[in-house]
C-alpha cells in the first residue's frame, strides 16, 4: 500500500513520505500545520487512493478516549429492565462500539482519522497509549477482548493549541504540512477550478501574499480561505485588471471578507488605507 497522492488533493514529495513511512512502521501519523493547510482531507484522500473505507472521530472539548472504544448505556439497560424488555438479558445489547472498535473490527484495513486531538483534555492523548500501541483493548462488561485483524492506517491531526505528551509523541510518526508556496497554491487552484484564467490567479495570489505577510495580521488567510475567494472572485466577475488596481482608498481587497475573519485584521488594513491616503497627498 502506498499513497501517491490523488487527482484531487496536491501532495507533496515530503508528504508523501511522511504518509508511507507510517503506514510502513505501523505508526499512527501526527499531521500538524495552520488552520486549512489540508490535513483533514488528507484523510480523506489517503482512503481514497488506497481505495480504503475511512471512519472518521471529531474531537471536542469534551470527548473522552473511551468514547473511542465503546460506551455501555447502563440507563437504556435500566429503563428496558422496568419495562420487562428481553434484551436486558444480554448485555451486548447495550454496548455501543466506538471509532477505534469499528477499525478494529473493519473487514478490509481502514484509514482512521483522528480529527483535532488537541481539543480534548491533555489527558486524552495518553488514555489511549496502550489501545494505538497494542491494538487491541478489554470489554469489561461482557469479558471479551477486542483485537484489530489488521492495523488500521491512523492519521491524527492537530491545530497545536495544546502540547501533546512525549509518551504519545514517541508512538507516532510526525509530520508538519507547511504552507504552500506560489507554485504549490497554483497547483491546488488548477485542480479546484480547471480552467480558471491564469492573470486571475497570478493577481489573487500576490494579494494574497501581501494580506498573509502584513506585519500585525492576528489571522493569516489559509489555502482554504484563498479558493473561496477566487470562487467568489469568479461569481462576481472580477478580474485580473480591477485587482491590479492601486487606488490607496482600495488597499483592503475586494470581497475581504472571505480572507479576512475578524474586526481587528479588517480594522489593520483600513489604517493602512487611511496612511497610504495621507502619503498620497
């Protein structure tokens, strides 16, 4: 099994190790970069260029890693005991399987996306040392131990709002997607929108660049946020000629407000609007 990218996801040489490596050692892959760089849908198309089923687990604040296992709803259990059900004779009934269960169980090998484990408790990440290591974990409640038939390919990813611990950190195989350059974001751009004018692009891009290197910008607009422009750019019938244009009264980008997500990086550019006005004079 080896990943090589997709025709619709822009993988690169370093990434594209990365995934193999893991998937060689056996080792979950810990994917971290900005907000929209691509790493949850790197799940997504690995499944897909393996031609492999994928689950997917969101984590939230609140998740807990046993979740991931399996829960037992002891009061649906409860509830059917005093309504004189059949099934509470059978505790199985009232196990429900989690993601990593479901991976481990799966008829063919799956990719397990592990979305955003750094938005769970610090503690998440080391409840389930033992399960990724071993494969394998115990049902208390029924006395059986559930072992994966084969490893499933696990991508975990992270924003890096929470440090990870070592001891999980040395189980994994780690890899940081950096931000594309000018030529990787034509690439994404092409395969999003085949067909788009290239002056269009090569406009939006250097405004892009510009927006994402001022000095004081608390949210760099991320590769996401750059295709939703163009779309919007496109809809509108805005082109190459009207983003030249170098009116100081302009400087904020039309259609900001799909690169620009807040009121303080809005509030930033149009100062730099108001100077570039009083230098003008």
């Amino acid at each position: 099994m080896r990943f090589t990218g997709t025709e619709n996801y822009v993988a690169t040489g370093d990434l594209t190790i990365a995934v193999n490596a893991a998937i060689t050692l056996e080792r979950p892959l810990l994917v971290k970069g900005e907000p929209g760089t691509g790493k949850t849908v790197l799940a997504e198309e690995i499944a897909r260029g393996l031609g492999a089923p994928l689950l997917t687990w969101h984590i939230k604040s609140t998740t807990k890693a046993q979740q991931g296992l399996y829960e037992y709803d002891a009061v649906s259990r409860l509830r059917d005991s005093q309504l004189g059900d059949p099934r509470v004779s059978d505790i199985a009934n009232y196990i429900r399987r989690g993601k990593l269960w479901e991976a481990f169980t799966a008829p063919e090998r799956p990719v397990l996306l592990i979305d955003e484990i750094d938005k769970a408790d610090i503690e998440f990440p080391n409840d389930l040392l033992l399960e990724l290591d071993r494969m394998e974990f115990h049902v208390y409640e029924t006395g059986e131990t559930v072992r994966a038939a084969r490893r499933p390919i696990v991508i975990i990813t992270s924003n890096n709002e929470k440090e990870l611990p070592d001891a999980f950190l040395r189980r994994c195989f780690f890899h940081y997607i950096k931000f594309p350059d000018a030529d990787t974001l034509k690439a994404i751009v092409d395969v999003h929108y085949p067909g788009i004018k290239q002056r269009l692009v090569e406009e939006a891009l250097r405004i892009f660049f510009e927006v994402r290197e001022a000095p004081g910008l608390k949210k760099k607009p991320s590769t996401s946020e750059l295709l939703d422009w163009l779309k919007l750019l496109m809809a509108e019938e805005i082109g190459p000629e009207q983003l030249r244009e170098r009116d100081p009264r302009k400087l904020i980008p039309p259609l900001h407000g799909a690169l620009l997500k807040n009121e303080q990086d809005v509030g930033l550019f149009e100062k730099l609007a108001f100077l570039s006005r009083r230098e003008g004079r």
